[in-house]
C-alpha cells in the first residue's frame, strides 16, 4: 500500500495511509485527509488505486489553484510514483508507496527522503547575492 506525508506547513510531519480506495485531498472537516490551508480548495485532489496497473493515479477536481506534481500542473489523471511531490495550495505532500506502523516510522521515511530531495546550497561567498532581473538567473562567483 501507499501513504502521502505531509512535508510542511501546520500539519508537518502527518501521514495518510492511502489503502487500495479513492480517498479525496482538501479542506473540507468531513474528508479523511483534511489538509489546513485556505489556497486548498474543499475538495482538491483525488488520489485512487487502480487494480487493473497496480498503480495510484492523481486527479485535480477542479480546485482554484491546481494541482502540481514534481513542480508540474496536473491536467487529467496521473500515475504516482514513489518519492512524488505534490503540491496543493501552499502545501506539500511526499507521496511514497510505502506504508507505515506508525507516525514514528513515517517521519523518519519523511527525513531520509528530505536528505535525499536538498538541493545542494551555496556557500556565503560561492554566490553573488545581488538583486537579479527578469529572466536572468544568479551566478556562482569564482573563489579566491
């Protein structure tokens, strides 16, 4: 089976296990995955099994903001795979194929998955911090 954390904002750290059902993403109290951010619509996203390719597919249901996958918006149903990110309003959700004991379990899945995702910063003096403008991107500055 499979389970979405929660990987910020209030509700960091939750876990859903997500079993071979339709289960339904948003704001609304009555939803079995409630998430707690006003740019989440009542009824968001839906996320079900199917058993004909073994596999969890995503679905936008019409929600104001989109859904994005991996920094992608989803138009129609997508196939889900381990490690996806989803983001609805301002909240992000690891998608994993794994299930969990427990929220112990979960979290500590959630931080090697964290560890493997960071992108790798720059130093303080590897960066020119200067404002940058439209369509222009920073530039790593030569070490001295």
């Amino acid at each position: 089976m499979a389970s979405v954390i929660v990987t910020n904002g209030k509700q960091e750290g939750d876990y859903y296990p997500l079993g071979h059902r339709t289960n339904v993403v948003g704001r609304d109290e009555a939803l079995p995955i409630q998430i707690l951010d006003n740019m989440v619509s009542r009824k968001h996203l839906q996320i079900r099994f199917d058993a004909s390719t073994n596999k969890y597919l995503a679905f936008d249901m019409k929600s104001r903001n989109g859904v994005h996958i991996n920094n992608r918006k989803v138009e129609g149903e997508v196939a889900l795979w381990d490690g996806d990110v989803i983001l609805i309003g301002l909240t992000s959700l690891l998608f994993t194929d794994k299930d969990f004991q427990d929220k112990k379990s979960a979290l500590e899945h959630y931080k090697k998955a964290g560890e493997r995702m960071r992108v790798t910063a720059y130093g303080p003096r590897d960066f020119d911090p200067s404002p940058v403008g439209p369509g222009e991107t920073g530039q790593p500055i030569p070490r001295l």
